[in-house]
C-alpha cells in the first residue's frame, strides 16, 4: 500500500475514533482529554444507554477504532512493553495505534492532510490540522493558508499552527485575529496562547474588546496561558463583561498570571457576585495566592457553599498564619465534608506552629 492510501487509512480510522470520541463528549457535557478545573461545575458521566450504544459500535466496528478509544477516554495511558495490557490483545493492534502518533514527513501525506482541511467533517478537519500542525511541513506553508478563500481552512490552518511545536508565527495570527470574523479569530487567539510568547500580549488585549464574544473569551484565556503580569489590567476589566463565560475565564486567566501577589479589586468584587459560579472561580482565585491583606474576605468564604473553595479557604487562612483565623478554622472542624475538615485540621496546626516560634 502507497504512504499515500496508508495516510487515507489511517486519518479514516482515527477520525472514526474522534467522532466516536467527540459525540460522547458532547452527549456527556464532559472533555475527556482534560481533567476537569476545580473552578468548573462538577458533571455528571454517560448514563448506561449512552455506554451500551458506544460499546456495541466499538465491537462491531473496526479493530483499531477500538484501540484507539481504549487509549483516548478518560486520557488512559498504558505502560507501554505490554504493562497493563489485555493477554489476549493484538500486538499488530497496539503497534498500529501507536503508529499514528508519530512525526509525519512524507509529502503525499501532508498534501492529504493539507486538501483535509476543507472538509465537511469537523471531527475530520480537526485531526488533519493536528496531524498536520506536528508534521514536518513549512511554517510558511501553514500561514499561506491562513489567507486561503474558505473560512474553513483559514480556521482549520490556525489550529494547525497551534497544534504543533512553536512555529513563530505570531505576526499573521495577529493579523488574523484583528481583522478576522469570530471563528477565525477566536482560533487565532487560541493558537497564540500555544505560542506562548509575551509578544502578542497587546494584541490580545486590544481582542478583548471585540464584538464576538468568542473572540474576548478565546483572547482572555490565551492572556492566562501566556501569563504575563501586564495583562491584569484588561481581564480585570473583562470581568464585568457581558458574557458570563468571558467573566468566567477572565477570573481563572487571573490566576495563571505569573508573580501575582496582591488580588485586584474587581476580582475581589467578584467573590461577592450573584452570579454563583463567578464568585465560586473568583473565591478559588483569591484563595490560591495567600494574600494576608485579604484575610477578611477569606474568613466571609469559610461558610461558602462550595466544598473546594472552602478547601482552599481553610489552607489559605493556614498559610496567613493569622491567630484572627483560629475562630472559622474551629467551625471548619465541624464541617459536613472530611475533606475541609482536614483542612481545618491541618490549618490550625500551621497557627500553632506559627505561634510558637512567634514566643
């Protein structure tokens, strides 16, 4: 069989997995791939319909569709050399599967993967763009398609720079994302947070005041994952968007930020929001950095009812070190959930250590 049909094959068969994978996904409100933040709302797995129907379309399907799923659900990963492995598993199986994971190099396979991005199939598009972002075609290849007629490709073409290893292509996303309609230019913000470089911060920023919502929560999330302390600012003021989930991703972007010490007074204002999963990312956020000066607002967030903030609550009033925080740390003690009641426990022991070197 030529690289070419072998590329075929292969992409169909995984793609076969990604639906497979995706419309689970979809159905069960969850992304598999990931663990799930403390700062999102618990879920809810696949009921036992949804199971049985996946099972019974991996057994009558192919072989490898199969293999791949056993490794994709959940983010399993096996211990490779047989470790962990069924007796009776197809070793031609394991070593096809893992086949698909390595670099690309041949042109006919990327000029496939270069025609799939115009495909209909979403699931379809996406595998090619990543296959395709990891393998060894030219940056300068990829950004050409970023001006491609289709829309589809253009977005396709920035998952795809994304996907792969840096390919210092932060002027063009940046084109793309200030003049780009939603979709492409929330994908564009997506892939200049995998960039990663502080460079692209202003152009993030300005995105943060786009008309498409995507685009401002795209652009907010990529501001956290690069990091940068100058961004504070500006998601602090996206913190009173007008779409929730631009609010919430502002509050976590906060979070990432690097050397933030000292909470800024709009995420403090969002602790006492109405909308409760803002307050509860906003809660977490300010928890997480310890800041004595907002010991006050911790000790109003012990009787939160959220187990984890109260979690964090109980460990930061124990990081503070204040004795003002003895009194909520003995209610916590009698919490209804083991696990902040350790917490407490643990917290107050951090006070009377504190207090004790303190004689």
């Amino acid at each position: 069989m030529s690289p070419v049909r072998i590329g075929i094959a292969a992409a169909a068969v995984v793609a076969m997995g990604w639906t497979t994978v995706s419309a689970l996904e979809h159905a069960s409100g969850t992304n598999l791939p990931s663990l799930q933040s403390l700062s999102e709302p618990r879920r809810t797995g696949p009921d036992s319909l949804r199971v049985a129907s996946l099972l019974e379309a991996l057994d009558k399907g192919d072989p490898l569709v199969c293999e791949v799923m056993a490794e994709r659900i959940g983010n399993w990963w096996g211990s490779g050399g047989g470790v962990g492995t069924f007796s009776d598993a197809k070793p031609n199986l394991a070593a096809a599967r893992d086949s698909l994971s390595g670099r690309i190099e041949h042109a006919g396979t990327i000029n496939l993967l270069t025609k799939s991005l115009a495909h209909e199939n979403p699931c379809v598009r996406q595998l090619a763009a990543r296959w395709l972002g990891r393998s060894t075609i030219e940056t300068a290849r990829l950004v050409s398609l970023l001006d491609d007629p289709s829309p589809r490709v253009r977005e396709a073409a920035a998952y795809a720079i994304g996907s792969g290893e840096k390919r210092k292509a932060i002027a063009p996303l940046e084109k793309m994302l200030g003049r780009a309609a939603g979709a492409e230019a929330a994908m564009a913000a997506w892939a200049l947070a995998e960039e990663d470089d502080v460079a692209s911060v202003p152009a993030l920023e300005r995105a943060l005041r786009h008309d498409d919502a995507r685009v401002r929560r795209a652009s907010a999330y990529a501001l956290g994952e690069i990091a940068s302390l100058r961004a504070l600012e500006p998601l602090s003021a996206a913190l009173r968007d007008s779409d929730a989930e631009v609010r919430y991703t502002a509050a976590r972007a906060i979070g990432e930020l690097d050397d933030l010490e000292h909470p800024p007074a709009a995420l403090l204002e969002a602790c006492r929001s109405n909308d409760r999963r803002l307050a509860r990312i906003a809660a977490m956020t300010v928890a997480e950095l310890h800041d004595p000066a907002t010991l006050d607002l911790l000790i109003s967030l012990a009787d939160m009812d959220d187990r984890d903030v109260r979690v964090h609550v109980a460990e930061a009033l124990g990081q503070i070190g204040s004795a003002k925080a003895n009194a909520p740390l003995m209610r916590m003690l009698q919490d209804q959930d083991a696990e902040v009641r350790r917490a407490a426990a643990e917290a107050l022991g951090e006070l009377r250590e504190n207090a004790t070197h303190d004689q």
